[in-house]
C-alpha cells in the first residue's frame, strides 16, 4: 500500500514540477527588522507580512517572554476547558476597543477563524455571496457550511446586487464575504458600500482584515478608511500580519460573539493560543494605537514604490506585478534575489492562471534607499525587458 502511496503522490509532484508549479520549503531567518539569512546569503525581504516590524520589537518580545515565564508555554488545553488564560479577555477587550466593536473572540489563526465562524452562521437553505478574489480560508468557510453559494466579480458592486436580486429572497439568511485589503492584489474592498447593499438586502457583511488591521485607517483596519467606521457587523482579522504574532479574531456584537464561542467547532475543539502570542498581541496593539505615524510608513513606502516605477498608486503594503506564467516569474524572482532581494514568486493556484506576480511588501523599517534600488532593478531588468517582448 505505501508503494501504489508513494506511486500517487509521485506522478502528482511530476506533474506539478513540469509546470513549474512545485513548491518547496526554503529555511529562512529572519534575524532582523528587514534582512534574512537564505541559502548563505544576507538579503533584504520584500515579501513579508510583518509591516510594521513587530516581531522584533523590543516591548513585543519582552511581553511574550513575561508571559511564557508567568503562564508557561502553552495554554494547556481548548479555551472552553482549562486554556483560557486571563491574558484571552484583555486581548479581545483592546481588540474590541481598536475595532469600535462590542466584543471579541480570538481564535488559533485566521485560517482557523474563518473555517469555524462561517459554518456556525451559515447552513443549508442560507445564501453566501463572496468576492471572487476573497482568501482561501473565507472560501473553504463557505464550502464547509452547506450554503448556497455564489462569487461575485472583484470588487464589482453591480454584479453583487444581481446576485442578491436573484438569490436573496429564496434564502433564509444572507453572508456577504471579502477581504478587506486583498492578499494578492493590495487592493481595499469598497467596504461602505458593501454596507450599503448588505443593509439594503438584509445580508451580514463579513469582512477578513488580516491585511488591514496595523495599517489602513490609522490602523484600525479597512472598515476605517473613510474615516468614521463602517457599519460591519463582522470583522475578521488575524495577529499574524501587522500585529507581529499569531492567531485570528472576530469582532463583532456581544450576542455573535457569545455565540461563536458556543458554535464554532475551530474554537471549541483547538487548544487556546499559547499565551505568549496573547501578550505579544497586546504589546503591538499598544503600539499601533500610541505610534499612529508609524503604523502609517508602510503604505507611504508601497507608494514611493508605486511612483518609482509609474504604477497605480499602492493602496495597502502590498504591490503586486503581474507577469503571467510561472517560469517568467521563477525567473523574475531569481534575478532579484541575485540582487540581493527576497520576493518570492506567486503562482497558481494561489492567483488565478496566467497571472502569476511577484508580490512586494512593503514595512515601516524598510530603507528609502533600498526601495529606489529596487525599483531601479524592476524597471531596467524586468519591466523594460517585457515591454521589449
């Protein structure tokens, strides 16, 4: 049997290797702010999710070692049972708070928050509209809960408004689903307007902020980019990205919350996050909410990006350049990376096919010096050498 095993997966990875959409594990270390240890070499990490540096910074890292030191390493069991340690209640409250939320549930990653809420709120006879480009976790949510379940285009409001005439009146409940700053494209969801058609039709509007949270809207994340917050009733997010740490959250109203935490089969059946992620959590919050022109740098650094290389103006820490075929891309990657710059090429099936990029992110420590070399390099070995194909 192991052999017909080995056989299977095998001919898989073949087949994925001659399409050039292999992946394999690469060991990083990320010693500090902005620069990796990679293969024998220093090179400086535009493809990372810590926008505002806060896995090393020093009032980060001592909250998380106090914490190890007082509770242990790990919570020990699910929250419902012993693994719900005080440091769970102060979080949610300072993410509640951040939020302008009645309340909150941390859960053990976004990935984990987003497959256990949305099956909790959605079954059977019930309605999922979602944006076609919405994350892998919010689609996996959909698929799990039974509902029907449509994709609207990205972004467009007028097909989601066709979708809802068509569908929502046969359905019991509605969810409306994105992300608010999307992973692959750094793009905002037109959050208030989603509102508007979710109020419109009677839908919950959820949206999964992981890379709003820290900094859009003066980092209270993209329900918060016109200014005064957004009426969302659920706001998802992870610890993970701008927050330096790891976990996922939903903010929402206190009965949705209370009812989360009696439904949602990733909360009831995980053990709590350890509780030096918790602290860790805190200690950024703190700094998002007191450093308010600090947790604005990495999207000002995205658009000195942009404007070096005559892009739309970055609206998020993320810029993607969309190349098409994944060994253009390998190659794209490779050449940067001889460089002296880390960004890692993004294939199918994370982005739809032909549009493989390379996907720069941008952080608050990043140099305006090493941005302007490296755009200098996309534009003269990379950009100018497409357009001449």
């Amino acid at each position: 049997m192991s052999r017909s095993l080995d056989q299977f997966v095998t001919q898989k990875l073949d087949a994925l290797e001659a399409q050039s959409l292999r992946r394999r594990l690469v060991e990083t270390d990320r010693f500090n702010d902005v620069e990796v240890h990679r293969d024998g070499r220093t090179l400086i990490s535009f493809c990372c999710n810590d926008y505002l540096n806060l896995s090393h910074h020093p009032d980060v890292i001592a909250a998380a070692n106090d914490a190890t030191k007082r509770y242990g390493t790990s919570s020990g069991a699910s929250r419902l049972v012993t693994g719900n340690t005080p440091l769970f209640s102060l979080l949610e409250q300072r993410l509640a708070k951040l939020k302008q939320s009645e309340d909150c549930v941390v859960f053990g990653s976004g990935y984990l928050a987003n497959i256990g809420i949305i099956p909790a709120l959605a079954r059977p006879g019930d309605l999922i509209l979602a944006d076609a480009l919405s994350h892998s976790c919010l689609l996996t949510g959909t698929q799990l809960s039974g509902a029907t379940a449509h994709n609207f285009r990205h972004n467009d409001l007028a097909h989601l408004e066709e979708l809802l005439r068509q569908h929502r009146e046969a359905a019991r409940h509605c969810l409306i689903l994105t992300d608010g700053v999307f992973s692959m494209d750094g793009d905002l969801a037109p959050v208030a307007e989603l509102a508007v058609l979710a109020a419109k039709y009677d839908a919950w509007l959820m949206t999964d902020d992981a890379h709003g949270i820290g900094v859009v809207g003066a980092g209270r994340g993209s329900s918060f980019v016109t200014g005064a917050k957004v009426d969302v009733p659920l706001q998802m997010g992870t610890l993970s990205k701008a927050i330096g740490g790891y976990g996922g959250y939903l903010c929402a109203s206190k009965p949705v919350c209370d009812f989360i935490r009696t439904r949602a089969r990733t909360l009831i059946y995980s053990t709590g996050l350890m509780p030096a992620a918790i602290a860790a959590a805190i200690a950024s919050i703190d700094v998002i909410e007191t450093e308010p022109a600090y947790a604005a740098l990495p999207v000002q650094k995205a658009q000195r990006f942009t404007r070096a290389l005559n892009l739309a103006p970055a609206e998020s820490p993320i810029v993607p350049l969309i190349l098409g075929g994944a060994d253009e891309t390998l190659a794209a990657s490779a050449l940067l990376e001889a460089e002296g710059f880390l960004v890692t090429a993004i294939r199918p099936p994370t982005v739809p096919e032909g549009t493989a990029r390379l996907r720069f992110t941008f952080t608050a420590r990043h140099s305006d010096a090493d941005i302007a070399r490296l755009a200098t390099i996309v534009r003269e070995k990379i950009m100018t050498k497409r357009a001449a194909e």
